[in-house]
C-alpha cells in the first residue's frame, strides 16, 4: 500500500499556508515526498474560491478588517468560505493515479473520510445531492474546495468545524448557498476536542477510503 503521511502544521496564516502547500506539491510531482496530509488551522480569514460571486460576499474588505478577519483569493474550485480558530483545514497533496484520476471521485473520498469522522461521535451526517460538503441536522459542517495540480496532484481540500465560532460565517454566504445554517461538532454537543486529536481520526479515515497506508500520527 502506498503511504499517506500526515503533518500537523498548527496555526498558519492563509498567505503563508499557500506558500508551504506550494512547496509540498512540487516535492510531491519531484517524488521528493510521499502523499502527505497536511493539518492546520487559520486565523479569521475569508477566502474567495474561483466560483466565487461578489454577492455572496457580504461586508467589504474595510469592515472585515475592523474586525479582524482577513480576506484572500484562492486556487481551489468553489466560492466563498470563511476560516477561523476551532476549524480543522485539511489540505492531503496526494498523487492520483490510473483509475483515482476523476476528480468527482476525490470529491467524493473527502466527503466519505469526513462522513466517517463526523459518525464517529454519534452525530448523523450526509450528503446533499448536487451540493459538495457533509451536512448535519443542525447545518453544513465541513466544506470541501480542491484544486488539482499539474500531472494530477491534489491541493487545498477541507474545513471541517470542530469548536469554530461559526458567527464569522455571518460575512458571507457560505458556499453561495442561501439559507442553510453552518454547524460545528461542539455545536452539536461533542467535546471539547483538540485540533489535532480530530486531525488523527480524519487521516486514519482518509487513509482508509484511499487505500495508503498511515505513515504518521503526527496529528497526534
């Protein structure tokens, strides 16, 4: 089986997480290192992806920086997304091969991963069909938004809501999607849990819908 090596980066700043994600792809298509998952968590930031609509931006850049949230385009495919504190953000740069090269089907093996995850503490999740992400009673928990990469190597990937103050949401239109709630695990009752204590359990099932074989625990 093919490794899958898991780093826990911390708290990055967005700018600065792009550039260490940048580095780790081209180690990646040299095969200077394995498929790695990389684990972090941003400060306040809005994100805009390349779908993004200008309408689903909800406050200028001047009042978003009042209030201490930052605001960022981004490489991956989907509009607009809000990261914080208490948000796991992962990022696995995994080269794709043969019959793994369909990038539907790696929508799908993230949103399976965190299905697993989210089940894992008891809470029913889903998807929503013609929609990306996993969604609970209470509301869009995860948010997935990827880029493949020259020669199919994957970038950016998931936010998964553990403690996230899920008000900062308030700025945007989540995804573009109107009218549904963002939730998180403590919202619905699950905790408190570190950061890289949720990292482990995603990785483990990553690695699982994958078919690699964990190489780290360093989210532990």
């Amino acid at each position: 089986m093919r490794p899958l090596a898991v780093r826990w980066l911390g708290r990055v700043a967005y700018p600065e997480a792009l550039a260490l994600q940048d580095l780790q792809v081209a180690a990646r298509r040299a095969g200077d290192v394995p498929d790695t998952l990389l684990l972090l968590e941003h400060p306040p930031v809005v994100t805009l992806g390349r779908s993004a609509r200008a309408e689903n931006l909800l406050q200028s850049r001047e009042a978003l920086e009042a209030r201490g949230v930052a605001l960022h385009e981004s490489g991956r495919g989907g509009d607009v997304t809000y990261h914080g504190p208490g948000q796991l953000v992962g990022w696995p740069v995994v080269a794709l091969r043969g019959g793994e090269r369909d990038a539907h089907a790696w929508l799908r093996a993230l949103e399976e991963a965190l299905l697993r995850t989210v089940g894992g503490f008891g809470i029913h999740a889903w998807r929503e069909a013609g929609l990306t992400g996993v969604w609970t009673e209470r509301g869009k928990i995860a948010a997935i938004g990827v880029r493949l990469a020259h020669g199919w190597i994957t970038a950016h990937g998931f936010a998964l809501n553990v403690a996230a103050d899920v008000s900062g949401f308030s700025a945007i239109v989540p995804c573009g999607i109107r009218g549904r709630a963002v939730a998180s695990l403590a919202g619905c009752g699950v905790g408190p849990l570190a950061l890289p204590e949720v990292g482990r359990i995603v990785a483990a099932h990553l690695a699982e819908v994958l078919g690699r074989r964990l190489l780290s625990a360093e989210a532990a």
